[in-house]
C-alpha cells in the first residue's frame, strides 16, 4: 500500500510538473508572439498542443501565428480546433477561419462560416460585402481567364515580391542572401531581411540575372516595393525604421515600416529621406504614384484606419511638400487588409485585399479612379488570384504586360513572382443590337437614327440602322440599364428600355415604329391605322365616356383634315347576353359614337353608324344558346371593338 501511494504521488508530482513545464512553455511563446516573432512562437505551442495540452488562447494565438504568416491551411487546423474547443469566439475569427477554409477549397463551409460572421457582425463592412454579393463566386468566375501566367524566371528559394520598371529593368524585393556567411533573419518569417533587387528586361522580353540594386537604398533592414517617377529621378520605397544608422522603435519595441524618398544624382541614389506623415507608431508601406505623379497612395494601419490595414493617398506639392494622408474611405477600405496599391496609366487603382469577397487570402482587387470617387471594385478572377496571398500586381499599359506576387503552392519559396499578359481587359462590356422596323408591315426601316441613353435619360451616343434595319453598340456596360429611342421622317418616335446582364455576352432590343403618315384608302379601319383600342362604354351604357373621347378625337382629325372621306361606325359586342340585346346595344353606341362626331363638327352626310352585335364575332366565343362561354376574357376582348370603316375618299 506504502510503496503504492509513493507511485500514486510520484506520477501526481510529475503530472504537475509536466503542467508547469507546458504553462512555461507556453508564456514563453506568448511573449514571442507578442513580439511578432511567429515563427518561433509556432514552434513553441505546437510542441505543447502535440502533447495534448489545450488552451483556447493559445489555439487562438497559433491560428493567428499561421494566419499572419499566410499559411491559411495550416492556420485552418488550429482554427478548427478552437472551434471545438468554444464555438463561441469573437467574430473575427469566424472570418478569418472562413479564409483558411478557402485555402483548401471548401468554399461552402467558408461561405456557412461567413453567414455566421455576418451574424455576429452585421456592421463590419466585410460582412455587408458579403451579404450583398452572396453569388460573389459567380462574379469571378465571370471575371476569370483573361490572364497567361508564367514563373518570371528570377525567383530563389526565399521570398521575392513586389516590382516596378525602372527603364529596362525590373525591380523587386527578395530575401535571398548573398552577404556570405553572416545571414541577418528576420524573426517573423524566419528569412533573411528583403533587400531590392534589378533584372533587365531582355530583347525577347525575359529578364536577366537579378543583381543588387544600389547600395546606397539597401540596408541590413527590409527594403521592398519601389515605385519610379516618370522622369526616373525620384523614387519611393518601403524600409524598415531605419536611417542614417539609427533604428526607430515603436512603444513596444517593435522597428514598423516606413516610406523613404531618394533622388537620382549623377546615375547615382542619393538624398534618402523619410517622408515627413511617417510615424514611429504605425506602419506606412508600398507607395504608389497617380500616373502624373501628383498623388501617392500607400498602405497604413495609421489611426483613422478602418481595419488591420487601409489605403491612404496624400497629395504631392509643387514644392515637394505633402498634404494631409487621406483615408480612401469604405468604397474601397474593409475591416480587414488593403495593401499594395497600384495605379495604372489608364487610372485604375488595383490592390490585395482579404477584406472583400475571394477565392482565398489576399486577392487582387480593380477599380477606376474618378477623381474623389471609384467605380464598383471587382475582383480580377483566377489565375491572378487563387486561395492562397495574390498581391503586388503591377502592368504596363501599353503592352498589357505585368507581374504578381503570390504564395501558391508549385513555387520556389515563400512568395513568388509571376509575369502575366492580359488578354482581354476585366470591363464587362456587352454588344447591344436589334432592329428597327415598321410595326404595321414588319418592314425593316434603314437610316433611323438609335439613340442610346442612361436610366436617367442622358444621351450617351448615336447611331444609324443598315440597310435592313439594324443597328449595334458595342462596349456597353454590364449591369446596367439604358433606353434606346428609335427615330426617322415620317414615323413616330418610339423607344425601349433593356437591363444588361452583368456578364459579357450580346443583348437584343428590337423597336417598332408607327408611320407618321399613314395611308388609307376605301374599306380602310381607321381604328387600326390610328392604332384606337377598345373605345370603352360603362356597363350597359351607350354614353361616350371621356377616355372613349380621346381616342374619337383621332378620328375627328382625321375627318377635318380630310373632309372628303366618309365612313361607317360599326360597333360590335361579345356573345354574353342574348343575341337581341347585344344587336341593340351595340346599335345604341354606334349611333352615340356618330353623334359625338357630329356634335363636334363633323356632317351627318359623311357618317352611317349600326350595331353589329355578336354577329360576327372575331374568334369561336360563341355563347348560343346559353349565353356561357368557356373563352377567356381576352377571348371576348377581341370582339368587343369599334370599326370606323372608309366607304368613300371623293
């Protein structure tokens, strides 16, 4: 029993030991999360979450670790425990297991996932994105496969991103180490700190050998993603705190990111200033220049700042002084990141986002720039973006040539560059046609003038219909609504209105047209020439109500206009009620009809008026002996009518 209670408390001891070892262990790697050091802190809680030890802070914290590192798979797994452990967590993490969840393609639990974040978090505006935009898979793909990617043949075994063109060279950021034995890591990703990099674009557009780019910008700290003005002689680019030797600290201790300002001197980098919005306390990164270098738009978690991180842009002075840093606002920023801003010649701004509707990670997101406003942001679709971190797109203009950083698996290292060519640009543009013709004869109507309108009725463009009548816009912005009016000598202006679908494709508005003069001649109806319905009469009445006068004042015109003509008003009924009665009836109101014209000016010589009653009948509605019918009240429409029949033009 004695030697019992020895092992009993010896195995508690140890038990208890084992406990204090893994809670040591785990502030340990606390702390080193704490300092951004995820790599290490990795390690740390996923020797003690082997060993079985649970801990919903320390499952949050691994998740997060994996997160920020961009390895969502991997993320995804602590995440998933942590939902096990306490479904209960705060919405965020919620989002962000959505992410990982896009990661490995499981796009119907990550959008079950996103529900309930949109649950929890009804004002985040990446949940409104999300419930606005539930078919937002639909969208991409809608906006896919206008890429041809390939390996930009410079990438190493480490990370390589972000590039820009200086001349006939391409800059870029890698963390490959060529300083020999002494390699200085970066304790957050565990490689080497990024210095900038240059290759030169050769004649059949590959690129060199990638080589240090000047001395005088590379530090032992991070430098990364560079941006040229046009003239070549002043360049942005992102560097750790540091300058002159001296490395800058936020409260924490933490060396956060900077945009510097270097100006080319004698084909030399000199003159490296940090530009004066900087902060010790905040992070600043990846400029951007407007394509008449009047504005640089950059990254920042400065305060103002909506989420993790937003796009800002400050105005440059002639004087080379800057404005106040300007948050983009919710068009464009979410509570998540926006990074890596990059304006192209034609002004649109393209940016990595995890914020908005994706495939996964960072997507790369488009939108026009309209001076203080932007156009609907849509993301570029695959294969720019996949589930992994797409980001750093850059392209020429011109040759619709350019390149993207990302981490997707089948690459080199951390994170890849890869150059593209753009087949066919994102606009959702669609061919409107149709044609246009006469209503009467279905004839087609060559050389009317299309006019083409918004829903607002602005007049956007023209055109002219062909020889057989057609005519066609092409570039028509999807999603829209538009009118187009239809006009020519002698016919009646007439116009449709069409909403285009939000895919590329063709749409078909046809018009009639009335002819302006029309032709008639004896045993003519006028009814169908001046295009009178049913001149209605109340129940059992034989009155001309004022609706019925209106279409009778069309008539009467024409009768004054033409004082020769005679006609006969024949008025005619449904089967319903007996055949007596409806022959009565009808009589009543052609002779009512004959009297109004009279009265207002029309000689009784040139007007005879009956009442045909159901005696001829348009259709089989007949209703003898009964005075039922089995047809519809359409049916019995068609016999209901008015004729007012030419029976002499002289």
């Amino acid at each position: 029993m004695k030697l019992k209670k020895i092992i009993y408390s010896t195995f508690l001891f140890l038990a208890a030991l084992q406990a204090f070892s893994q809670k040591a262990s785990v502030e340990a790697a606390d702390k080193q999360y704490e300092r951004f050091s995820f790599i290490d802190a990795i390690k740390t809680y996923e020797r003690v979450a082997e060993k079985g030890y649970k801990d919903e802070k320390m499952f949050q914290k691994l998740g997060n670790a994996y997160y920020f590192n961009a390895e969502l798979s991997k993320a995804g797994r602590w995440y998933e425990e942590l939902f096990a452990m306490n479904a209960n967590q705060e919405p965020e993490y919620y989002y962000r297991f959505s992410q990982c969840l896009k990661s490995i393609g499981e796009y119907k639990r990550a959008n079950k996932v996103l529900e309930e974040f949109n649950a929890k978090s009804g004002n985040d505006q990446r949940a409104k994105l999300y419930a606005s935009n539930k078919d937002y898979l639909e969208d991409i793909k809608a906006n896919s496969g206008r890429f041809n990617i390939e390996d930009a043949g410079i990438n190493s075994n480490y990370s390589d991103y972000g590039t820009a063109f200086f001349g006939n060279k391409l800059i870029f950021a890698s963390a490959r180490d060529t300083v020999g034995v002494y390699r200085r890591v970066f304790k957050w990703t565990n490689q080497s700190f990024t210095n900038l990099y240059s290759a030169e674009v050769t004649p059949n557009g590959r690129l060199g050998k990638p080589v240090r780019f000047a001395n005088k910008i590379n530090s032992k700290f991070h430098e990364s993603t560079p941006i040229f003005t046009r003239d070549g002689k002043t360049m942005y680019f992102t560097r750790n705190n540091f300058l002159d030797g001296k490395k800058g600290k936020d409260s924490q201790k933490i060396t956060l990111l900077k945009i510097y300002r270097a100006s080319l001197e004698n084909d030399k980098w000199t003159n490296i200033i940090e530009l004066p919005f900087n902060s010790d306390d905040y992070s600043i990164a990846h400029p951007a220049l407007s394509p008449d270098d009047k504005e640089l738009y950059f990254a920042s978690n400065m305060p103002g700042t909506l989420g993790q991180s937003d796009l800002f842009k400050v105005t440059i002075n002639f004087d080379g002084t800057f404005s106040k840093p300007e948050n983009l606002g919710k068009s464009i920023n979410t509570e998540g990141r926006e990074t890596f801003p990059f304006i192209s010649d034609d002004n649109e701004l393209y940016f990595a986002s995890d914020g908005r509707p994706g495939l996964g990670g960072l997507d790369v997101f488009v939108t026009d720039i309209k001076g203080n406003t932007f156009s609907e942001v849509k993301n570029i679709g695959e294969p720019i973006n996949g589930n992994k971190d797409d980001f750093g797109f850059f392209i020429d203009s011109k040759s619709r040539i350019g390149f993207f950083t990302s981490n997707r698996d089948g690459g080199h290292g951390y994170d890849d560059i890869y150059k593209f060519s753009e087949t066919r640009k994102l606009k959702c543009e669609q061919n409107l046609f149709g044609t246009i013709s006469e209503n009467e004869t279905g004839k087609p109507i060559d050389n009317a003038r299309v006019s083409l309108l918004d829903e607002n009725f602005t007049f956007i463009k023209e055109t002219y219909t062909n020889a057989t009548g057609k005519y066609r816009y092409k570039d028509i912005d999807c999603g829209k609504k538009y009118y187009v009016r239809a006009e020519k000598r002698d016919f009646e202006t007439n116009e449709g209105k069409i909403s285009i679908d939000k895919k590329m494709g063709d749409s078909e508005l046809s018009i009639g047209l009335d002819k302006r003069i029309k032709m008639f001649g004896i045993g003519s109806d006028l009814a169908k020439t001046l295009n009178i319905p049913i001149i209605y009469f109340d129940l059992d009445k034989s009155f001309i109500r004022k609706d019925a006068a209106f279409e009778l004042e069309k008539v009467l015109a024409v009768m004054k206009e033409y004082p020769k003509i005679k006609i006969d008003i024949r008025s005619h009924t449904d089967c319903r009620q007996t055949a007596t009665y409806n022959e009565a009836l009808s009589d009543r109101r052609a002779k009512s009809t004959r009297d109004w014209l009279i009265k207002n000016g029309i000689e009784t010589s040139r007007l005879t008026a009956k009442g045909y009653g159901e005696s001829q009948l348009l259709n089989d509605c007949s209703c003898e002996p009964t005075n039922n019918s089995n047809c519809s009240e359409e049916q019995h429409q068609l016999n209901r009518r008015s004729e007012f029949i030419v029976v002499a033009v002289d």
